[in-house]
C-alpha cells in the first residue's frame, strides 16, 4: 500500500507523462527519498505525512513561502492554475533580501 503523498505523485506521473504504472512507482519513489518524504523502505517521514495530509491548496501557499519568502496569509490560492500569489500589501520581504 502507498502514502498517500506516493500515490499522488505516481498518478500524476501516468497521467501528465504517461507512463508505465511500474516505471511512474518507481520514480516516484526515488524522487520522495531525494526530498525526504519517504524513507528508503517507503514509509513516509513525518514531513511526507504532513505534506501527504495537505490540500492542494495548502501545498501551493506552501511552495509560495518556500520560493519568495513571507507568511502564508499573504498568499491568495488560484484553483485553475494550481498557483498561490502575493496579495498586496506591505509587511513581507523577499527571500534572501533586506
């Protein structure tokens, strides 16, 4: 049985690559070890737990803050494209700058 977060990225895999079920599982695999949400014996980490439980949503804020800085309540969620942008307004600053 797959976490959820495994069979998540496997089924994009088919889908978006088209891909062999066994050749999307075993990539898939191989990426969640490189990011440490799965262990090597395929049991997720506790953050692939976190990041399995999340809704697309939360994972896309959540890619936001990684990527430029700020808090998560200044980001808006845009369902057609999966993205999360700045809402205006002052207060957060750039990743990396001062």
């Amino acid at each position: 049985m797959l976490s959820r977060i495994h069979a998540r990225l496997k089924q994009q895999l088919i889908d978006r690559d088209n891909m062999s079920e066994k050749v999307a599982e075993n990539l898939s695999r191989t990426l969640l070890i490189r990011r440490g949400h799965l262990n090597k014996d395929g049991t997720p980490t506790t953050e692939g737990i976190i990041r399995g439980n999340m809704t697309p949503e939360e994972r896309a804020i959540d890619r936001a803050v990684k990527q430029n800085g700020g808090l998560p309540q200044y980001y808006k969620y845009d369902a057609e494209t999966n993205r999360a942008y700045k809402r205006t307004g002052k207060g957060w600053k750039r990743k990396g700058k001062k």
